[in-house]
C-alpha cells in the first residue's frame, strides 16, 4: 500500500465537495473548527456552487480534486459532504496526477465509491473519517477531533479505545481495511467501482434504512460472493436503522441471520461514518478486530 505523508501540524487542508451540494453555513462552521485546531483550510473553486442538487457539474467537482491533489501546498483532502454524486466524476479524474501526488483523502457516505476506487486503482491509503459541513460543522464532537488528529497527525497504531461496541461474533482476525457505506458499496456491484473483499476486514455502517432494506443488502452482497473470503466485519452505529420499539428484534438479529454461515468475528456499533462521532479509519492498512472483547487494533500506521 502507498501511505501518504502524514498532515503536519498547522498543516493545509483543501476542501473538496464531490457529490452534493454544500450548505454555507455549515462549511463555514466545519473550517473554523478546523482551524481551531490548528490546521489552514482552502475552500475548492466547485464547494460553494450547486447544479441541482450537486455542488457543481461532474467536471467541476472532479476539477476541484485534480487541482487539490496536484497542488504542493495541500496536504490532505477532505470532502465537504456526501450526499450523491461522487461516482459520476470519475470519467473526468486525472488519474495520473493523483498517482504523482498521493495525498490523505479523507471522507464517509456517498464519498465511499471514491476511497475504494482510488484503494483499489492505485493501492493509496485512504481515510474513512469525518467530512467538514456534517461532521466538523454540524455535529462537533471531542472524539472526532481527538482521532482524526491521531491517525492523520501522529501516526497512531495500536488499539482504538472506543465505547459502545459489541461482539457479535467471537474470535480474531486480520486484514487490511475495506468498505464504508452499505447503499454506497451495493451501488459498485457490476461496475468497473466494484468493491473487492477478498482477504478484507470489511466495515459496513449506514444511515435511516429500514432492517428490511439492511436485510437486502446485505443478501446482495453475500449473493455476489463479497463474504465469502472476508476475515472479519465491523458495523457502524446505524443510526435509524433499528426497527421500532415496539418490534420483538434488532437489527443485530438480522444481521447474525444473514452472516449465521460465516465464521468470522463481528463487531457492531463502532463509531464511524453516520451517527455523529466519528473515528477516523485508514482503509488499506492491517488491522486486528477481537469479537470477544470487542475491539479493534491497528496493526500500523496509515501515514508517514
């Protein structure tokens, strides 16, 4: 895997918005929060524009990225928002220009097809983590801040100490990270985008869908072979996904339904992705998950 250089402190961020459209009041909140924390931020020429509910056309998004990641003064990418969009300009990216200057891209949700694609094309370490309107501008959080520091700044690895986590299977595994939006990573099944699991930990998390809807993509997943060589899963906090209270089940049923054949450990409720605090994690690196004591490790640092 290529790991980028790690973002130095007072380093530069350059902002990117390649799906939807961005709310101004909370980009504007997002960067001041970063620049709280000691960063510089500069905002893409696409982030403030909308075409219909896209923060510009596909060829103004991709612009933005080829020129952040071109760009000797940046030193990491963060996505504005999700939303929709992102698999739409890959037509127009500069692949070899992100190939020359592999830099920390950082983003969740929608974001999801654009980490793996450039995981996958380029063996580039990417960043599953907290984008700068939603996360940093909407729902601050100490944990948020504290981890994307650690894993971007310091080069943390080791155990990522977290609460609220649970085994739904036991025991351990190994692999390299993989995966992030369940709707996202269902979208790539038949393209050229396609996620590949082989050998994987692979994270699963996912915002509002009904545990029908979690039921179906979960099949669809499974029905195109993507658990059949994967070493272990973590699940996000789901947030709205759970059935109604009034419901004789839980998601986690569901689930443990659909992996009941796969011998694997399961975590669920690590906080990443949708759900407000949000650990910032490499996918592309070794990690360590221990279904009985519901942890996750990180074998080594994402950044250099």
């Amino acid at each position: 895997m290529i790991k980028p250089e790690r973002l130095k402190p007072g380093g530069t961020i350059g902002i990117a918005a390649p799906a939807g459209s961005v709310d101004p009041a909370e980009l504007a909140r997002g960067t001041d929060r970063l620049k709280e924390m000691g960063f510089r931020v500069v905002l893409g020429e696409s982030v403030a524009k909308r075409s219909r509910y896209l923060a510009g056309t596909d060829r103004e998004r991709a612009a933005d990225l080829n020129r952040l990641f071109s760009s000797p003064e940046i030193e990491a990418v963060l996505c504005a928002r999700g939303g929709y969009g992102t698999a739409r300009i890959f037509p127009y990216l500069d692949e070899d220009a992100i190939a020359r200057h592999p830099k920390i891209l950082v983003g969740s949700s929608d974001a999801t097809v654009l980490l793996n694609h450039l995981r996958q094309r380029f063996d580039l370490v990417t960043f599953h983590g907290p984008m700068a309107a939603p996360n940093f501008g909407r729902q601050p959080s100490g944990l948020t801040n504290t981890w994307f520091r650690k894993i971007l700044v310091e080069a943390y690895d080791g155990l990522i100490a977290v609460d609220g986590v649970k085994g739904l299977k036991g025991g351990q595994a190994e692999g390299p990270l993989a995966g992030g939006c369940l709707t996202m990573l269902c979208s790539t099944l038949g393209t050229p985008y396609e996620i590949r699991t082989d050998g994987c930990i692979l994270l699963l998390e996912d915002i509002d869908e009904a545990p029908y809807r979690i039921d179906r993509m979960l099949t669809q997943l499974k029905d195109a072979s993507k658990f059949k060589n994967v070493k272990g899963v973590i699940f996000g906090k789901m947030p709205g996904c759970q059935p109604p209270s009034h419901s004789r089940y839980l998601l986690e049923d569901v689930i443990g339904e659909i992996l009941a054949d796969q011998a694997i450990p399961i975590l669920f409720g690590f906080p990443t992705g949708h759900g407000g605090e949000q650990v910032t994690l490499p996918l592309g690196v070794r990690v360590r998950i221990d279904g009985n004591a519901a942890s996750v490790t990180l074998i080594e640092s994402a950044v250099r």
